[in-house]
C-alpha cells in the first residue's frame, strides 16, 4: 500500500503565471536535487526552510533560475524528505525541471500522493486530508470556513470524544466479562442506559450535518420554472446580480435551458432558467419546454414561479417539493387574500428587490432544514460528507443494537461485540483501519502535486 521511493510533482495548475511549484518527496529527495542545484549552498548544506537562490543545470545546459527550499523528514508536510523548487511559471519551463527530476531518479507522484503520505505518516487523519480537497475546491467563504475547521481536526476531535466516552463503557463491561472473581460490576440501570444514550445523541447531532456538508461540498440546484413572463429570468438575474439572461416582454424568450452558479448565504448554488411552460405547436419551444420539465424531475429544489397579476384560478404545483413564488408584488397594491390562500409561498418584486432576502432565507430553510446565519463564515465547525455518514450510522446502528441488547438484560458479551462494532466504524472515520481501496478513492480525486 505504501511506496517508499521519491516521487515529483508540479503542484500548481496547468497553464503560464508568474511562479510554478514543484514538490519532491521521498529518502532520496535532497539527493536529487542536489545533483541538479548549482548555488552558493549546495542542497545538502542547507538549513531546512530557507530559500535558497541558484539554477537548474542538467547535463551542463541551465533550464532555469528558481528559489529552493529544503524540508528535513518529519518536520514536512509528508513527513518525509522533501524539496520545493519554485522556478518561473510558463508550461514549458516547469515541464523541463520535472523532466529533469525524474531522470535524475524521481518517479511522477500519484494524483493526492503528497497528501497520503503525509497520512500515512501520521501528519493528519483521513477527516484532515480529505479537508485539503475541500479547501481547495471551495466556491463559497462557508465552504472555505467549513474545509479549514475540518483541516484543523475539529471533526477529528469530535470523534475521538466520542471513542473516549464508549471506550470507558467498554472498558468497565470487559473487566466484568473477564474477572467476574473481582466482583467488578458494570455500570448498570439507568447510569449505564445513559451513557449510551448521551454517545447516541451526539452521533445523531454529527449525522445532522450530512445535509450541509452535501451542500457545501456540491452545492445544490434550483430550478426556476413557471409560465412565460412569469419573471424567471429577471430572477435569475437578480440573483446574480448582474444581467445574465435576456429578458423582454415577449413570451417564449427562453428557449433552452441557462444554467449559472451563485452563492446565497454563502451555499453554493446552480441556478437553473427553464423555458416557459405552455401549450404550443412550435417545435423548438416544444423541445425547450420538455428540457424544463427534466430540469424539474432533477433539480434539488424547484422555484415555483407566478405572476401575481395574473392569478385567477388555483394553482397546479409543478413538483411536489417546490417552492411557491408570486413575482411583480410591485403592480399590486393589496395582495393579502394570497397571502392568506397561501402561507408558504414567498412574495417578490424582481424589478425592484422586494422580498428577495426572504426568498434567499426560505431557499436555505427548505435546503438544509434551517435558518441560515447571518454571516458566511459562521458555519457549522463540523460538516460531513458521504463517507463520514455511512462510517457513523453504521456506528449508531450497531450502537442502537447494543442499547436494545441492554434493555432486553442481554448477556453483557453481547453488549461489548456491538460496542466494539461501533469504535471500529468511529475509528474508519479517521482513518484508523482504512484499506487501500478507501484510500485509493479518497486520494484518487486529488490533483496531481497535492
């Protein structure tokens, strides 16, 4: 699972800037570059974390002037011997100095090899090294905050409480278990009940955060549908904040479906402008009109849209999750009897901005079952992804399992099995016992270089 050789790679993105980055791990890493470095200092002389100026020479051509660092082993990002090389940022350039890495003996690293390593040498737990892709990916500063109290272990601690607090059960059950001669007794009635049931309760509250670090991670898409004229694309344009979708008085302006990202309360969010929906003969509206109604079976939360000026009759819901919007408030005087028929539905003007704080507040409520806060970078500090969530309610079922064991006057051996079964599926959270499958998947999405 675990390669010891050296590995190189550019860690910034493809294409010109002013400085690229290239990383060098492994015991032979110093050595290496130290065959290619020609400065005052040669690399093994160096003391770790200091630049150090000079020039990329392979086979007595110069390829570059760069800065190098060096990091002595464990007191690097990987733990081990590493070396950073920052030479000037065009293609080719930082092409011919990997080039020249890996004919000096370096192999190319693994896309998020940089960042296994450092697991695997315990510089952090698998919560922190899929933070380091998150951070990276973020489209939101709620997403950034979320990534870096993750990268800072505060999931991590989380799940270690949790261990902690089972464990001393465990503990207590097993000494019983195999010393009954010491008449050790276990915690029982309702102190041993609610130990257990304090663990649940703080599994369920962990589990709670799939939904926003599901929508922090991936965002989430609306749908913005309704009759023509209904306001879609001044919606989706309000939302921007900027005019994205052209809109006239003209029915059917909207042909196809437009599709652009916009942060609300600082979620990420892919705003979805679907064709009118209506009877017609002609075939391209026809076309756009069935790609709106697959964007509505799709979409995460669908946007209901109404003209308010034109209610006469009742309304026919277009999905059943959606959420009911009156637009054009501002051609109305008095629109109370709707407020009263429908208590849901949320009422905005998109040519003058009234209502759509509102609306952004009811979007969140609906999403992720909750208020939004006030500011972007107060999110939550934990915020779980798909992995994390089937590790721990595997761990509340095996828990649940071992509370209902407890209060059936089970043996207590078979308390402790399922007691066990749940630290093996808390200590899977933070890479306790990973396989190389899991870390394969997990470090397999990364870039190359990190």
């Amino acid at each position: 699972m675990f390669s010891h050789d050296t590995i190189a790679a550019i860690a910034t993105p493809p294409g010109e800037g002013a400085i690229a980055l290239l990383r060098i791990s492994g015991p032979e890493a110093i050595a290496i570059a130290s065959g290619l470095f020609q400065g005052s200092v040669s690399c093994t002389a160096m003391k770790p974390r200091q630049l150090h100026f000079g020039k990329i020479v392979e086979q007595g051509q110069v390829i570059d002037e760069v800065l190098l660092a060096i990091f002595k082993a464990p007191h690097s990002y990987t733990g081990e011997e590493m070396v950073e090389i920052s030479c000037h940022g065009g293609s080719l350039i930082s092409a011919r100095v990997l080039q020249a890495l890996l004919h000096a003996g370096a192999r190319l690293a693994r896309p998020g090899e940089f960042t296994q390593r450092a697991y695997l040498h315990g510089k952090m737990d698998l919560t922190q090294a899929e933070a380091v892709m998150d951070l990276i990916e973020a489209q939101t500063t709620r997403a950034q905050h979320a990534a870096s109290e993750q990268l800072a272990g505060r999931l991590g601690e989380v799940i270690a409480h949790l261990k902690t607090d089972l464990l001393a059960a465990v503990a207590h059950l097993e000494a019983f278990i195999d010393f009954p001669e010491e008449d050790i007794s276990p915690e029982t009635g309702r102190a041993f009940q609610e130990r257990l049931e304090k663990s649940r309760r703080e599994l369920l509250s962990i589990l709670a955060t799939a939904s926003e670090g599901r929508l922090l991670r991936e965002g989430f898409s609306l749908a913005l549908c309704g009759a023509p004229n209904a306001g879609k694309s001044s919606l989706l344009n309000a939302l921007l904040g900027r005019d994205r979708a052209i809109v006239t008085p003209i029915a059917g302006t909207t042909r196809d479906l437009l599709e652009e990202m916009a942060s609300l309360s600082g979620y990420p969010f892919r705003l979805i402008d679907t064709a009118g929906l209506r009877e017609t003969e002609e075939l391209i509206e026809q076309e756009g009109i069935a790609r709106s109604h697959q964007a509505i079976a799709r979409a995460d939360l669908t946007l209901h849209l109404v003209d308010i000026t034109e209610v006469k009759n009742s309304i026919t819901p277009l999905h059943p999750q959606e959420l009911l919007l009156f637009n054009k408030i501002d051609l109305l005087s008095d629109y109370s009897a709707l407020c009263k028929a429908h208590p849901e539905a949320v009422f905005v003007s998109c040519k003058t901005g009234e209502g759509l704080e509102e609306l952004k507040t009811a979007i969140i409520s609906r999403v992720t079952g909750k208020l939004p806060r006030m500011k972007e970078q107060a999110s939550s500090t934990v915020a779980i992804n798909a992995r994390h969530q089937a590790c721990l309610q595997r761990a509340l079922a095996s828990l649940d399992t071992a509370l209902e064991l407890f209060k059936n006057e089970q043996p207590p051996e078979l308390l402790a099995v399922e007691l066990h079964a749940s630290l093996q599926d808390l200590g899977d959270v933070v890479g306790a016992s990973s396989t190389e499958d899991i870390l394969g998947e997990i470090f397999g999405n990364f870039c190359i270089g990190k």
